[in-house]
C-alpha cells in the first residue's frame, strides 16, 4: 500500500475533505466497482454512513498516482424500502458525499430478493442500453457504455451478474456460466466486455470459470491471472466473509477465506489499446501496480473477520467498520484507462465544389488531437492513427501517427495540385485505431479547378491594361463630355469564372474622378462600363493616373490580385482664346503662345500639351494662321490700354516674318488704334 493508506487511519477526517474535492474534479480512468450490499441497504442513517465512508474511501484510494470517485457500480442483492430503490439509496449517499448531483441508479426487473442495479456518475459515463440477461434462476444484467464526449469508437459493455450460491450449486453455476458467455459471443468480436458480480465460485478449478475463460469472441480473463484461490498466498484478494460470527442482518460467518466477487474482463481490455485494465498483467504495464484489489482487505489472516484488529491497519477504524458491519462481502476495484479520444478539426477546407484557382497554393489542413480527459498521462491511451490523401484516384500521401495523452496534436496538409484545369476528385482520411473515442474523417469532394480571370481594356487581347484620355483644351468652366470605357474578362479557358473591380488608386489631379471601378463578377467574355469624367473649373493643365485593382472572385480558392488595370486622363483649361499661359486673361504674355502656335501649332502641342489651334483660331478654320492675328490682337485689346496694345502690335510686328503680312498688320493696327483712340 501507499504512504497515503498508511497514515489516512490519523489524519482521515481532515483529509478526506481535501482528497474528495481533488477526486471529485477528475475525469480521468474509469473506476469500476462490483459490491454485494448482502441486505440490500442503506435502511438507516447509520448505514448510509457507512455506505458514505465506504465509497469515500475508494474514491480517496490512490493507485497509479490516481484517485478519483468510482464512475460505475455493481451492486447485487438490491431491493425496494418504500417505493425507493436501494440503489436509488446509495446515489444519493454519494451525491451527497461528493457535492455532486450526477449519481443515477437503474435497477434490474426480477430476481428479487436478490436484484441487481447499477449506480453510475452520469457526467463521466453515458449508460446507452440497459438489458436483463437470463442467465439462471437469477436474471443478469447487461449495460452499455460510453464515456461522456466519446462516440462509438468508445463503447464498453458490463455484465452484473449473481450465480447460485453453496458448493451444492457449482452444476448450476456452470449452466450460468454458459448463458452468461453464450450472451456476451454473440456481441460478436473484438468487444470489450468486464464481467462483474458475485460468481459464488468455490475455488479456480469450477468448471464455470473453465467456461469463462475458454477461447471465443467473449473470453474472460482474471486481471490478477491467480492460479490458485482461496489459499493461503491470496487471502489480500479473498472478498467473503467479512465476520466470524452472525449478524442480524444473516450474512455469513465463515471469515476471510472466499473470492466470491470478481472482475473478468475480455482480451480487449488487456491489450493496453483503448479501454484498458491499468495494472502490470496488461500489455505494456509493466511498471504499473495492480489498480485491482478487494478494498479493506489490507491482507487479513485465513479464516479471520475483517475487524480482527485496529491496529497497524491501512484502512481507518471507520472504513473497517463501516465494510464490516454493511456487509459479509468487500467491494472489488478496479481502474481501467480511458481509450484516446480522437478530436480532429479542420484548420483549413476545401468544401465540396470549391473553385480552385489554376496554379495555386491550396491546403486541406486537420490537427489531429488525442482529446481523452486525464489528469495524468496514464490514465488513457495514446492516440494510434493512420492517414491518406487523395487525388484523382491516387494516394498522394499517407501514413500514420501517435499521440501520447497530454501531448500535443498532429497537424496534417494536404497541398492539391492545381495545375490543370478541371474537375478534380480529392480525399482525406483519417482513422484512429479500434476501440479509441471519437470519429474518424473520411471525406471524398469533387473540386473545379478554374482558370483564373483576364481583365483587359480590349474584348481579345488579355494584354491591353491601359488606356490614356486627352479631354484636350477647354475653357474654364465649360461642359465636359465623360469618357466612356469598358473592362473586359477575356476569356482563355472554358473553365474560366469572373473577375472583381476592387476600386482605384488616384496619382495626380482630383479634378478627374472615376466612376465604375467597384464591380463584382465580371463574368468570362463578359465586361462593365466605366466613365472618366473632368471638372473644368479649375485653370492649368492637368493630369491623372488611375489604378484599378482586379481580383478573381471571392468564392475562387487561391485566387487573389490579378493584374491592375491602368487609366490616365490629361486636360488643359484656359480662361478664353488667346489665354496661352493659361493665366485667365489674353495680356501681352500670352504673345510668345501665339506665335509659337502660329509659327508650328503641332510643335507647339507637342512640346506644351496645349492646343495652339483651339486657342488661336479665331477665324475658325481650324489653323492658327495670320488671318487670326485680327481676332487675338481684337482679344488683347479688350484688356489692355493704347500704350500697352501699341506695344503689342510693335512687339507682334517684329515677330511676323513675312514683309507682306506687316502691310497688312498696319493697315489693320491703324483702325485699331484710331478707334481706341476715339474711344
């Protein structure tokens, strides 16, 4: 025994608080408990104290390193006191023990006086099925489990089972032994299957236990693997009879020389994989000790009552009571680890009939966790698991993996080949081992991968990304026709889905605004309209660059960004004709314009950008030529005085090459002049 049971005797009304609330949290192993309750209480409140201490002190009971509440019970010889079942009873003692509300009992039809129930904590296991087996005289019981946040990978079932009693009886006993075996074969193979009760077997040779044991799909095998019992040797397992005198209650007097209560199990639950016995005879617990034992039997002598002696003990004066006076039989416990539970989560999905972009990076990632709760490593098994990924019919990954309890998950990517277009068939598998918690994966989708989009300002050509406006030169605040445009989704491949306009980007002069440039699907061979429009009321010459962003649609996978599509406008607003340095007014510094205009307007355009021929034809023939000269020096007139038009028409005059056109300019000038003269 551990330190623990040698000193709880001092120190256990203290502790037990301490060691309760520490049980009562875990989620850990499942503890398993068979007790024959001999009278079927508690009938008093004396003996629901002893059942409290008796429970109290399984729970507080470290084996392993683990302590914890006993998750189901077996009881037999159970009756009803006033419409209430003793096993009803016992829950609410332990309810009440343990601050919990979670303790259910559920109690066989038939067999009475010797009924059989199950007293089960509801938030660690879930009871699914609950049967009465005929196995003789004395029906049995057939549960099934599984622990709370586990799927069917988990489930377990249990047998409570009471044979007929006296050497007299061992006949019956093996007929017992046959229905009881016949019923747990036809669960079929590989269950795992604990066998609870008291099986009344007089010693290990009956031929009943030969009939448990033998080979077939529901096989019992002794988790202690004792090969001779009751002797001296095994008397620290012998569970019958806790008195050698009479009671009142009838049980017993024959002292501590039976092992009438047993735990059988199946293979299954020796194999150390799923739900497991913790102890060193299965496989791979070794350096485990037994979590099985008959508690209160702190090796008592051959033939001797329990209470033989207080002193030196490792149970408390209270539990030896409490075990002594409830009942002729002890409780037998056992721990069984809990089977990993796996928890597989989707980090990244590619649903069924996704679009998949051509070319790009796409992931099917899982994390794959061992979910089991525990509060040690110990207390459930490692998560065995195997994998595949496929493509097209072909594995393109495999493998397998384990998780140990606590430690971290696995993360699996599944990265698809996207280089051709079409429908692709994609797989992912995941399968823990037999017997763990949890669900498998297993996900066959059909995908379409897609060609992405090609935005483009011309309906053929994918290439053509930009496109340039001239609204050329205006007047301030004249009336300026929108520019007109389309974008266009060229279509390359039959596969190809829409394209999004995401907005634009503006470099350069606000008075340019874009409009259309937020569209979603363009769809392939199909485009949207855009406008450039220019607001004129500003002077100068001005441009602008607008970038619009494009992108595959939304519901494309690994698509993204396609190639930006690129708009410039430029404008030029003079004040009137004749205002070449754009300034507002036609004045003498607006000469130099002219005449470079009347001298090469092409020239002049290209190297200002301004129309020479918008602003200096005033004869409107669509040439700056000396026939406008009358029209510009009419303009500058109408903002200068004599003296400054007189040195206009001297500077204009000297600038002219031709001598025949200053005939003409005096001619022309003199008017002018006298005219502003008689003004």
């Amino acid at each position: 025994m551990l330190m623990l049971k040698l000193t709880r005797s001092s120190l256990w009304a203290v502790a037990v608080g301490l060691l309760l609330s520490a049980a009562a949290s875990s989620h850990a192993q499942l503890r398993i408990v068979n007790y024959n309750t001999l009278t079927g209480g508690p009938d008093s409140a004396t003996e629901e104290e002893y059942v409290a201490a008796i429970f109290q002190g399984i729970a507080d009971e470290s084996r392993n390193g683990i302590s914890k509440r006993p998750d189901i019970i077996a009881l037999q010889e159970q009756g009803f006191s006033g419409g209430t079942s003793s096993a009803q009873d016992i829950a609410g003692v332990l309810n009440t023990t343990f601050g919990v509300t979670s303790y259910q009992a559920s109690s066989s039809a038939g067999g009475s006086p010797f009924q059989l129930a199950y007293v089960y904590d509801s938030s660690t296991v879930d009871l699914l099925n609950l049967a009465n087996v005929a196995v003789g005289v004395r029906p049995g019981q057939r549960a099934q489990w599984r622990p709370v946040g586990y799927g069917t990978g988990g489930e377990f079932y249990t047998y409570n089972v009471h044979f007929r009693a006296s050497d007299s009886q061992q006949n019956a006993r093996f007929f017992e032994a046959i229905n009881l075996r016949s019923n747990a074969d036809a669960l079929g193979e590989g269950q795992s299957i604990i066998y609870l009760g008291d099986f009344n077997f007089g010693n290990f040779a009956e031929v009943g236990i030969d009939v448990l044991t033998d080979p077939g799909n529901g096989q019992a095998f002794d988790p202690l693997e004792l090969t001779n019992w009751p002797t001296f040797g095994t008397q620290q397992h012998h569970t019958q009879s806790t008195r050698t005198t009479s009671l009142a209650d009838g049980g017993a007097s024959g002292g501590m020389d039976d092992r009438f209560d047993i735990q059988y199990v199946t293979g299954e639950v020796m194999d150390g994989e799923g739900l497991s016995y913790l102890g060193p005879t299965a496989a791979g617990g070794s350096g485990l000790e037994h979590s099985y034992y008959a508690f209160g039997n702190d090796d008592v002598p051959l033939n001797a009552a329990l209470n033989y002696s207080f002193v030196d003990r490792d149970y408390s004066n209270a539990e030896i009571t409490a075990l002594y006076e409830f009942s002729d039989h002890l409780p037998v416990v056992a721990d069984y680890q809990l089977p990993a539970l796996v928890d597989i989560t989707v980090v990244s999905d590619v649903p069924a009939f996704s679009l998949i972009a051509k070319n790009a990076t796409v992931d099917w990632i899982l994390d794959v966790e061992n979910d089991a709760p525990n509060t040690t490593a110990l207390a459930s098994d490692e998560l065995d698991y195997t994998f595949s990924f496929s493509q097209d019919e072909m594995i393109v990954d495999s493998g397998s993996g384990e998780i140990a309890p606590q430690a971290a998950g696995d993360q699996l990517t599944f990265t698809l080949d996207t280089s051709t277009t079409g429908v692709s068939t994609i797989g992912a598998s995941v399968s823990p081992e037999v017997g763990s918690g949890g669900d498998a994966y297993d996900e066959d989708r059909f995908v379409l991968i897609v060609e992405q989009g090609s935005p483009s300002f011309d309906d053929t050509d994918p290439a053509v990304t930009t496109l340039d406006f001239d609204f050329g030169t205006i007047l301030l605040n004249d009336l300026v026709t929108a520019e007109l445009f389309s974008v266009f989704n060229v279509q390359t491949d039959p596969t190809q889905f829409g394209i999004d306009l995401d907005g634009s980007v503006l470099t350069g002069s606000s008075l340019f605004t874009l409009t259309g440039d937020t569209v979603t699907d363009v769809l392939a061979g199909g485009s949207t309209g855009l406008s450039l429009d220019f607001d004129s009321s500003t002077l100068g010459i001005a441009t602008a660059s607008f970038e619009i962003a494009t992108s595959d649609i939304d519901t494309i996978l690994g698509g993204g960004s396609l190639a930006p599509l690129t708009v410039t406008g430029s404008a030029v607003v003079a004040g009137a004709m004749g205002d070449f340095n754009l300034d507002g007014l036609v004045t003498i510094a607006d000469i130099d314009g002219f005449l470079a205009a009347l001298a090469d307007s092409a020239l002049f355009f290209s190297n200002t950008g301004i129309d020479g021929v918008f602003l200096g034809d005033f004869n409107n023939d669509n040439l700056v030529t000396i026939a406008d000269i009358d029209g510009f020096l009419i303009a500058l007139a109408g903002t200068l005085s004599a003296e400054e038009l007189l040195a206009a028409e001297t500077l204009l005059l000297a600038s002219v090459p031709e001598p025949n056109i200053l005939g003409v300019l005096l001619v022309f000038l003199s008017g002018t002049l006298a005219v502003r003269r008689r003004g």
